[in-house]
C-alpha cells in the first residue's frame, strides 16, 4: 500500500520540521 506508506512519511517529516523548524536554513 504505498499510498499509505507515503501518509506515514509525510507524517514524520512534518513532525521533524515542527521539532527543528530551521535546521535546513
């Protein structure tokens, strides 16, 4: 179900941008 595995991805990258919002700039 890869469409699933993407929402879970997504969902841990929109967690690690809350935790550290400006570790890439």
């Amino acid at each position: 179900k890869p469409n699933e595995y993407a929402t879970m991805v997504e969902r841990c990258n929109n967690l690690g941008v809350e935790i550290r919002p400006n570790q890439n700039l």
